[in-house]
C-alpha cells in the first residue's frame, strides 16, 4: 500500500471531555487506535443523529442507533447512494460510477447482472473447492512458529475465492488484493494526503487488465463468473467501453469480495483470544460454527459506514435534514446498539438471532455476497478445528488506517496442533 496509508501518531483525546457539537467521527486514525467506541457511545446516548458542521470530509450528520440505520438504508427514494458511498468526497473529484453508489433503475440492471455468480447453487458447487483450498492453505502453514494470520491466511484464502469468483488467472491472484488496497487508500476513506499519481498508475494497469479479460469472455460462451456474466448481459455488455465505469464496478467487486471477508478472518482469531471462554464453548461444541460467524460479522464490522444524500428535507430521530444534507450510516455504531442487541460489547458465538446485524446493510443495497463471505468462515473454522488445538494471538494487531474500511495489516500468531 501507499506510504500514505501508514500508521500516524495522533493523540486521541477522551470524547466525554469534549463539547459534543466538536464530536468528528470520520477521522481514520480513530479506528486504526481502535478508540472509536467511546465516540459512538456518546452519540448513541446523547445524540443519536449527530450533526458535525465541520470536518476534513465536510458537514455530515451521524446515524449510530440500529433503528435510524436501518430506516436510512431501507428508504433509497429520500437517501440516495449517488454520487458515492465513502463519506468523504475525493478531492481530485475522481469518482468511478458503481452500481452500489446508483439508484434504481440503473443500481438494479448492474447488480441483477452480476448476481448469479454468488447465487446459492453456485455457492453449493463451490463448497468443495473452498474447503479443499482451506486445507492447503492451512496445512502449510507452521506450527509452534509465530507468523503474520494477515498474509498467509486472510488474504491469501479470500484472493483465491475471488480470483474463481472472477475466474481470475490462478497465477496473477495477488494483483487483487493490490488492487483492492489501492482502491480504499483514498483521502475520501480519511487518507490525509494520498498519492493520486500512484494510485491511477496501477489502477489503468487494472482496468487494462480486465479489459482483455473481459473481450476473452464476450468472445467464449456464458460462464458464471463475474466477468463473464457482465460482458454477456445485454445491459452491461457495453460497460467496456466506458473505462471509468468497468473501472468502479471492478473496484467494487474486488473489494466487496475482499476486504470484508480477509478482515472477519483476522477478527475471529482475534475475538476468540479476547474472550477465551468463548473459545473453549468452540472447542466443545463445533455446532456452534455458523452460529459464531454472524456474531464474528457483526462484533468485526468490516465496512463500518456507508453514506446518503438526502434527495429532500426529511426529519430523522427528531433532527431536521435538509435537502442535499450528507448522511452517514454508521453499521460499526449500530452494531453495539445496547437498545437491540443484548450485551453487545461482548463477543457471544452462542448468542441469539446472531445475525440480526447491520453489516451487510438493508433494502436494495444489502451485501450481495453475504452468502460468500458466511462460507468462507464456515468453512475455514471447521478446518483450523479440525488441525490445531489453539492459534494463539501473540500482540495486539496492527490496523488499517481508514474509516471506511475496518481491517487488520498485522497478527501475530503462533499455531498449537492438536496432541
């Protein structure tokens, strides 16, 4: 990644100690310190829609409780996803369209076209070649031996799960997560300073890429992947030729089916070394796997927002929003909403109605691979239960620095096989 995109030393101060109008959650370096959740509950208990006037990202309001998210997210008509879903606005102005920053009827065409390709059928006739690659992966990894999880199994299982989902060339993989990380280091994402050179440099090189991908598979029949499947459709077949376009949309796919998935990897090991009697309830009952990786979903919060655009004047949660107001969702929030979820700062594997969380979103928006990322996990725990006895957290993980992308660059581990 960018040298725009390391650690900076910034001072976090206490959020009760400030005036709550002063409240800017959009600072990425709050949730690389992993010291946001006292901003968000101060919002949710003193001011659920939140109005911060003045920010690196401009005006925006705040949206914390489960409820208001939810309302927001379900009514696309007065909250509009265009022109972008980041709550800060590029300051080059470059904004790729994608179908999840659209409004129906355009949103609708581009998603329809794609779906199949994360369908359940499809799904069912992946199980076998993830879980085959998981043990691969697995098994070559070292024993008693203190390595990075990052690398050698979060990114490297969810950039061979999407180079099939793109029926990508197996031996150039590694370019998606690349691209992916080049994608989200962005001044949009709270990036102060990113290299807008360096970023289109590889950026054409990916769009030049998928380009020859994409006139292979126009030329081939049908398949299901992703490509394919929109070279194909009579209403994106001609995405080609619009570059910025094929540009978002693969921008979209890769990172939708690559940060979200590699980061929930990393935060269950995590998880379950914070709340060790949840790894014990693990070990002693493996039925609880599906279950866990909901709860794993909703306590990681991958992407912890996504923003509107008020398209009228609307009230919400008492506040008055004005036309062309930015609105900004906040799912990590949501997520710890004590009002819904019970105990919700702590991480529960057993713990009811698991999935009723806000991380994949709501209405027409909701997470299109949702299914993908919920079997990756599936899959990958009934694999690390079936080897080892303990991955053992060795420090405390180093995090991206980002606030739109909740993730992990560094997690030291040691494997204990099973005796």
């Amino acid at each position: 990644m960018a040298d725009t995109a390391q650690s900076i030393d910034v001072e976090i101060p206490d959020p009760w100690d400030l005036p709550l109008e002063t409240l800017d959650v959009s600072k990425a370096e709050l949730f690389q310190q992993n010291k946001h959740w006292e901003y968000f509950r101060r919002l949710r208990q003193e001011a659920p829609v939140h109005y911060c006037p003045d920010s690196a990202v401009g005006a925006y309001w705040s949206v914390t409780k489960y409820n208001d998210i939810i309302a927001v997210d379900s009514n696309h008509k007065v909250f509009s996803s265009e022109p972008s879903i980041a709550i800060g606005d590029p300051s080059d102005g470059f904004t790729p369209p994608m179908f999840i920053a659209m409004d129906p009827p355009i949103h609708d065409v581009q998603r329809k076209a794609a779906q199949p390709a994360v369908a359940p059928t499809q799904l069912s006739e992946l199980e076998a070649l993830i879980r085959q690659r998981v043990g691969t992966i697995l098994d070559s990894l070292p024993v008693n031996e203190q390595f990075n999880w990052v690398d050698k199994v979060s990114i490297e299982l969810t950039t061979q799960m999407l180079a099939t989902l793109f029926d990508f060339p197996f031996e150039d993989r590694h370019k998606l997560p690349f691209w992916s990380d080049v994608a989200t280091t962005t001044d949009a994402a709270g990036i102060v300073g990113a290299d807008m050179e360096w970023r289109m440099k590889h950026l054409t090189e990916c769009v030049t890429y998928f380009t020859r991908l994409w006139h292979e598979r126009a030329a081939e029949p049908q398949k299901m992947d992703f490509i394919s499947l929109l070279a194909h459709s009579p209403e994106t077949k001609d995405m080609v030729n619009n570059p910025m376009e094929l540009l978002g949309n693969l921008m979209l796919l890769i990172v939708g089916g690559n940060d979200t998935t590699r980061n929930s990897i990393s935060g269950g090991v995590y998880f379950l070394n914070k709340f060790p009697d949840q790894y014990k309830k693990l070990k002693a009952n493996p039925s609880l796997i599906p279950n866990m990786v909901s709860e794993i979903i909703r306590y990681q919060t991958p992407l912890p927002h996504m923003r509107r655009i008020a398209t009228e004047d609307t009230e919400l949660g008492g506040q008055s929003i004005k036309k062309g107001d930015k609105v900004v969702m906040w799912y990590v929030s949501g997520n710890r909403d004590e009002d819904v979820i019970d105990r919700a700062d702590e991480f529960l594997i057993d713990r009811d109605n698991a999935r009723r969380h806000v991380s994949f979103g709501f209405g027409i928006h909701r997470c299109m691979g949702n299914r993908v990322a919920e079997m990756q996990l599936r899959i990958l725990w009934e694999e690390i239960l079936k080897r080892f006895e303990q991955v053992e957290v060795m420090a405390e993980p180093e995090r991206v620095l980002s606030n739109f992308v909740l993730g992990y660059t560094d997690l030291q581990v040691v494997l204990h096989p099973k005796t």
